[in-house]
C-alpha cells in the first residue's frame, strides 16, 4: 500500500529532488512535501511537479509542526550529505543535529509509520584489516573517526534509538556505495573529472559503484513498500582505483603518503575536490559490500554494474582523455623506432 502523505528532506540536490519527482508523479500517494534549506534549481523544481516545497531547517524543532500539521505518514531522510557547502562544522551538524531534530519530531507525531534514511557505506570505514565484502551485519575494522563517514556512524545510533522507542515505525537504512551517475555531482564525480588525478603513491583501491538512477529507484522502492532493515546498496563487480583513472581518460599523479595532505589542501583551496583524510583512506584502501540482501530481502536488482555506471558517467560527462589514442599510438611508433636504431 502506497503512503498517504510523503514528506522528502534534502530536496535542493539530486537524489532528495528527484526522488520527491517520482514520488508526485505517482497518483496513489496524495502529498509530497519537499523539505530543504535552500530552494531547488529552477529546472529541478519544475521536474518536482505537484511536490509542495518547504523553506525550512530540519535543525529548528520547528520541524514537528510542519510533520504534524500535514499528518505525514512517510518521512525519506536524504540530506545526509559528505559535500560541505560551507565550513565542516556546518555540515556536521546539519547531519547529525538535524537528523536528531528530525527524528525527535517523527517521536512526536502518531501519523508517522514509515522513516527511511540515506546512509553510506563509509559507515564501514576503510583499512587494510577490511574483509573482501561486508555485509549488514558487520562493523568496521578502524571505526571512522571523522567527516561524513564519523557522521554517518553518529546518525545511524541516533535511528536505532528511535526505532527502538516506535517499534510502531518501519525503519529502512540504506547504505549506499559511492553514487555517480551523468547528472549527478558528488565528491568522486569531481575527482575523476580532474585533469590530472592524485592517487597515493603504492596503494590501488578498490571502487564499488551505484548509479544514481539505481540510487533513485532503491528511494522509491523503499517508501512505496514495507522494507525495513539494514541494506548495502551498491552495484556488482568492482574496478580498480587506476582503472576507472584509465577509463575515464585521466593521468594519474602517484603522491607519497607523507605529501598527501598538503597536495589536499592545494586542490581544496583551488576549489577543485576536498581530499579530507576520510577520502585518503578511502583512495587507500577502497570499500565492497555484499548486496545480497538487497536482491533477496529487498527484492531489487541492480541494473548498472560498477564498470558499467562508471562508464556511464565518463560518457554522460563527455570527458575527454587528455592524452589521446593518436598521442599513444605516436609514442609508441617514436619508441619503436628508437628501439630499431639502437639494435
């Protein structure tokens, strides 16, 4: 049975607005609330339909009387978010002081039978003690100690703990691998999207992947259906951290470990990608988890595999190798006939 009334935080980026899309264009459910500090884009708006957009923060107990008021009855918690749009301090706490705010005000209101949140797989951390895959039942083997990852262990206690005082209220987590897609904008899309890629010098991760259209109908699903649990949600198969680099037509920049952080700050300043020391880690050591129960309990399918949502992102950004096939072929000849003369 379809939700009566839906109400979407985060609805001003991707996976939040497009969601809220989806869910107006279903006739079953009667209102989508769209919930966000900022307004969307105009074209996003416009793709949001009949969606009823609220200029609010979910930090301000205000919150309560907006859930209360509109008898919402399924609340989709996508705000959670690793791209700082201001100082870290900001963003920490519109994750986790926000979603305590939020999770306070669903306590109050007897309406609300259906939370879902959009966690990460970084909840996991990455290190060099890390299984093949974990599943749903695993804890990380270093617990992240700081960023998003810090704060996405922190919001995960804090659902817990409401689920088990509205025991009433189906909890879905989804933790969800690293998202790319052509539309999307997320921290990787920015960093396969430079020229020339920084990678630490003797570690080659690896990548598992979730295209955002994959990302999106995990969403839906989810709040159209009575899945609670715990979810990995990533796409099969995994690449190499140098493969995607070579796919994407990038140049990899091996940089010691010693000099990562100051390499960081550089392209942080540039305003090009913040390389924090969660990213590193991750650029490490990487991070797979096993999807299966999203296929047999979830009852969903990836369609993109991680190359293939890969792919789909280096061609839907149009990137452009930035040293060409004719270059190679060039070199290689030069090589060659270099080879020649000296025998």
């Amino acid at each position: 049975m379809a939700p009566r009334i839906v109400l979407v935080t985060g609805v001003s980026r991707f996976l939040g607005g497009h969601l809220a899309a989806r869910l107006a264009a279903n006739p079953e459910i009667e209102r989508v609330l769209g919930v966000d500090t900022v307004p969307p884009s105009r074209d996003l708006r416009r793709r949001m339909g009949r969606t009823e957009f609220v200029r609010a923060d979910i930090r301000n107990p205000l919150i309560a009387k907006i859930i209360l008021r509109a008898g919402v009855d399924t609340v989709v918690h996508t705000s959670v978010t690793a791209s700082p749009a201001g100082p870290r301090s900001a963003t920490k706490e519109m994750n986790v002081i926000g979603t305590m705010q939020l999770l306070a005000a669903c306590q109050k209101s007897p309406q609300v039978s259906k939370f879902i949140v959009k966690s990460t797989a970084a909840v996991y951390g990455a290190s060099s003690r890390d299984p093949a895959m974990f599943t749903e039942n695993m804890g990380p083997k270093d617990l992240p100690s700081s960023g998003y990852a810090k704060d996405a262990v922190e919001v995960e206690g804090y659902v817990r703990g409401f689920a088990r005082r509205r025991p009433d209220v189906a909890v879905s987590t989804l933790r969800f691998a690293n998202v790319v897609g052509p539309r999307i904008d997320t921290l990787l899309t920015r960093y396969f999207a430079l020229p020339v890629v920084p990678t630490v010098l003797g570690y080659d991760a690896r990548v598992q992947l979730l295209h955002s259209e994959d990302a999106l109908a995990v969403l839906e699903r989810a709040t159209l259906n009575h899945l609670p649990g715990v979810y990995n949600v990533g796409g099969d198969g995994v690449l190499m951290l140098s493969q995607a680099i070579r796919r994407a037509g990038r140049v990899p920049l091996p940089v010691p470990a010693m000099a990562v952080q100051p390499v960081g700050r550089l392209f942080r300043s540039a305003r090009l990608v913040d390389l924090s020391p969660e990213q590193v880690r991750f650029l490490n050591f990487g991070r797979v988890v096993d999807n299966t129960r999203l296929k047999t309990e979830f009852g969903f399918t990836p369609r993109w595999t991680t190359r293939q949502a890969f792919d789909d992102y280096v061609h839907g950004r149009a990137l452009r190798p930035l040293v060409g096939p004719e270059h190679i072929t060039a070199m290689e000849r030069g090589i060659l006939d270099a080879v020649t003369r000296i025998r």
